[in-house]
C-alpha cells in the first residue's frame, strides 16, 4: 500500500489534544505512516451548514501545521448521507432530517442539502491538506424510508442517489479533490455501481472474521471486488482499540483478509480506523498498539503474536521482560476461544457489551447464557494474574513509563470486566431458577465487592487519562456511561421472589 493513514474520530464528544495526535503519527510514521485522516460527521462544519460544528476551525490548523512540519498528509472524512444524528439533532437542522424525529439521514431530495453539503465540502477541503475528501456514506439503514421517500421512489432509489453523489462528485473536483465513497450502498443496491462516475474511489471495510455474523449479514468481503472492479479503491480495517484492550486474534485474521482483498483490488491505499465508539473511554495507547500490529504486518506478512509482544517489551523496558511478556500475553488473547464458546466470538468483541451493556438488555442475556463458566472462572484467574504481574512494575528506569502506566489501567479495566461478566452470567441464570444456595450467592457478593472496587479505580484512572490526553469538553458524558455500568451491575444480586436461598428448601 503506497497510503496508510490513521483515521482518529473526533465527532462523538472527544477531542484528543493536538499534540497527543501528533505524539502517535510521529512515532507511527517510523513504521511507514503516510497520513492522518480525522472523521468528522458533520462537526468540522464552521460557516458553511445551519450550525457550527464541534470541532474548531484552530484545532484543525494546529494539526494541519504539525503534520505538515512531519512530512504527513491531513486527510477529512466527513459524512454526506448517514451517520449524521449528532447533528441531525439539533433544532437547526430540522429542514435536512429525513426522519422529523431526527435520525441519521440527511433528505437528498431538498435542493437546501445538496448546496450546503457542497459548501461544508469546499469548507472542510480548506482546512486540510489533501487530494482526497472521505465523504463516507456508510450504514444509511433508513434510506428511502423517511420524507424523500416520495422523490426516491419515483426516481428509483439508485438513480437517485446516483444523481446526488455525482454532483457532490462534480464539485469536489471542481475544487481539484478526488471523492471517496464507503462501498455500503453499492453492495446493498448492485444497479449503483454503474451509475457513480467511475473517477469515485471506493473504500470497502471490514471489522471481523470472515465467518462473523456482521459479514454473514452484509456481504462486504464477499461483494469487494465486485463494487471495486474498474474503480480507484481503499481498504479500511480496525486498530480495535475501542474493544477495552485489543483481541489480537482477532485483529490478525481480519488483517489477512483486508490485506488479500486488497491485493486482489489493486487497493492502493489502507486506512487504520480508530473509532470513538463506547462513549470515548478507551486509552490512546490501545490507538498505538493496534495501530503498531498493523504497520508491522503490512511490511512482514509473518509478522504475529511473539513479535508484537517482543517489540511492546522491547519498546518500553528495552529487552524482553518475561513476566510482562506473559501479562500482555494474557490480556491479548483474553477476547479470543481459549476463553470464549465459538457462537459468543462470532458476534464480535465481547468485553466492550460486558464492561457496560445493561445485564437485562437481550445482547447481553444472549451472551451471558452461553458463556462457559468454567472458561470464564480460568479467564478471571488469568486477568487477576496479569492484572497483578503489571501492577508490580516499576515505572521507573524503563523507556516508556507512560505506555506502562497506562498498560497498568488497561489491565485493571479487563480484570473487572470478567468479574462483570461472571455477574451478567449469574444474572441471567438466577432469572429462571428456582432455588439459589446461599454458597453460590457468597461468591456472587465475593466478585461484587471485587469489582465495585475495581471500578472505582477504574473512574479515577478515566478521569486522569481524560485530563491528560483530551481538550476539556465529554468527560462527564463518558463518566456517566462508567456509572451508569456499575449501577446496573448491581441487578445481578437481586434474585428472583420465586428464588429459594436454601436447597433442599426448608418445609
């Protein structure tokens, strides 16, 4: 790939500090870094659309300089279809819903959006330093369901959509600027792919395994070359730093596909997706992992698990460190079937919807009911011993203490998500039973305590990592997210009124 760029997203209530940014692409350019593209919604928007957006027309200069000064492109990646309720929520912009409650998608129909898509285009165009402007265009699920229903039934859906993009298409090369699409709507509606301009490039994305029910359900493995024949095109994967830590094994064999995908495309371009996902908790450093695993791996395809290990103990401590080799181990693999039932890895990462997913939501039962107790009882050892081993690590003396310190967060976080989970599990259990012992509810208090314990920490470290790394502005959103995660864990310890404590039952 002659193009790897990070993608960082700032539109969902975090804003990394400039030079925190510029911190990870200069050190991830040593490891072949081309480029930062920053996914904005429709919050870089300054004059061009009804309301200003979040992001400051400053923030992006401060960048714009830094990268520039290290040799790196500066990439925008906004959205001129779906994906837009953060902004489609605001009073101001009721004229574009296409659903009057507010939604996600824009109405094509209205001469109104058309213009001002353009503006924010040649706005946002500006403020960047690249040939190339993302226009997304992703995961519009309720397309043609809402106002301009009318307009693009009559039109057909595909022409319609067809006439939109080729106009924003007209005017982003009238600003010499080539148009990127997601490839979504072309794999959903096949007649599209005709009628775009064949100048769009097309960039296809994928999360997971091949055998994932997301892939299983939307086809964009299998349909890849398909909508990208003929066309310019990009690969985007995942650094997965918004699953609490990365599942490596994850991560490795959605990087085999994306990589042969891409080959067989002649995709000249591989974009490291870091999305702020979850309500922005995760730590910057799962961004400059993943992203490392990645840059490593596109340069030596036998690159894995013993030398990412390797490189990370030879990155902060200087040599191979054996017991934070083993920790790290642990933590990489805690997401992957040593510890989880095939069905429950199929559905994705699971400790990001056990770390904060409601215990009486169904994803969560769904999870919990099939979760193997006794993997998750070794799980919860393995975590508690890692969790123990990189805690007792002095931060000083070493190459990077920061990188430590946060390791030392980031395993406190997965040890209280398995207790969490072990809670879920329990709880979705004692719904239908008819006796509980009083044994078993000791241990169901012993991993409560525990884990309230944990989760205390664990917000005071958020607060900490906040403050440090991100512009002031969404801490009490994400804080409140964390709170609200621990209050309902507490659903775990009430047992059903049918529910015997004593077994045999007492006459």
């Amino acid at each position: 790939m002659k193009r790897i760029l990070l993608q960082y997203d700032i539109a969902h209530g975090r804003l990394p500090r400039p030079e925190r940014i510029l911190e990870q692409a200069c050190f991830l350019k040593e490891y072949g870094l081309t480029g930062i593209m920053l996914y904005l919604d429709g919050e870089g928007a300054q004059e061009s659309l009804p309301v200003r957006g979040a992001v400051p027309a400053d923030y992006l200069e401060t960048l714009k300089k830094g990268l520039r000064k290290l040799g790196l492109e500066f990439v925008p990646h906004i959205q001129t279809l779906g994906h837009l309720e953060r902004l489609l929520a605001r009073p101001e912009m009721e004229r574009w819903r296409d659903d009057p409650a507010g939604g996600r998608v824009v109405r094509i129909d209205l001469p109104e959006v058309r213009a001002g898509m353009k503006r924010y285009i040649a706005e946002v165009s500006e403020l960047f330093d690249s040939e190339y402007v993302h226009c997304g265009g992703d995961e519009a699920s309720t397309l043609g369901l809402g106002l301009s229903r009318n307009y693009l039934s009559s039109r057909g859906l595909e022409n319609a959509l067809a006439e939109y993009w080729n106009d924003l298409h007209h005017a982003v090369r009238s600003l010499n600027r080539k148009m990127v699409l997601y490839a979504d709507e072309l794999i959903a509606y096949p007649a599209l792919r005709r009628k775009l301009e064949p100048e769009i490039v097309i960039a296809n994305w994928g999360y997971c395994a091949a055998d994932e029910v997301f892939e299983a359900e939307n086809h964009h493995y299998s349909a890849h070359c398909s909508v990208c024949s003929g066309r310019g095109n990009w690969m985007t994967g995942n650094a997965m730093a918004e699953y609490v830590f990365l599942p490596l094994p994850r991560l490795q064999e959605n990087l085999r596909i994306l990589e042969e995908l891409g080959g067989r495309s002649g995709a000249d371009t591989f974009v490291i997706s870091d999305w702020g996902s979850y309500e922005n908790i995760n730590p910057m450093l799962n961004t400059a992992l993943g992203s490392l695993f990645i840059l490593r791996r596109l340069r030596e395809p036998a690159y894995g698990m013993d030398d990412f290990l390797a490189e990370i103990s030879l990155l902060i401590f200087g040599r191979r460190h054996p017991r934070f080799l083993h920790a790290a181990r642990i933590m990489l693999e805690a997401q992957s079937m040593k510890y989880w039932p095939p069905e429950i890895c199929r559905w994705g990462p699971v400790f990001p919807r056990f770390l904060a997913g409601d215990p009486d939501t169904r994803s969560v039962i769904t999870l919990a009911a099939v979760t193997d107790p006794d993997r998750l009882g070794v799980l919860k050892r393995d975590l508690a011993e890692a969790c123990a081993i990189v805690d007792s690590l002095p931060e000083t003396g070493v190459l990077r203490p920061q990188w430590l310190s946060d390791l030392k967060g980031i395993a406190r976080r997965m040890h209280m998500t398995a207790l969490r989970a072990e809670l879920c599990r329990r709880h979705a259990w004692y719904a239908g039973a008819v006796w509980v012992t009083e044994k078993e509810r000791g241990k169901l208090l012993e991993d409560y305590r525990r884990y309230r314990a944990l989760a205390e920490q664990d917000l005071q470290w958020h607060k900490m990592l906040w403050r440090r790394d991100c512009l002031p502005g969404g801490l009490e959103e994400s804080c409140e997210y964390l709170n609200t995660a621990v209050e309902s864990a507490g659903k775990a310890l009430h047992c059903p009124e049918n529910t015997l404590l004593y077994f045999p039952p007492e006459k």
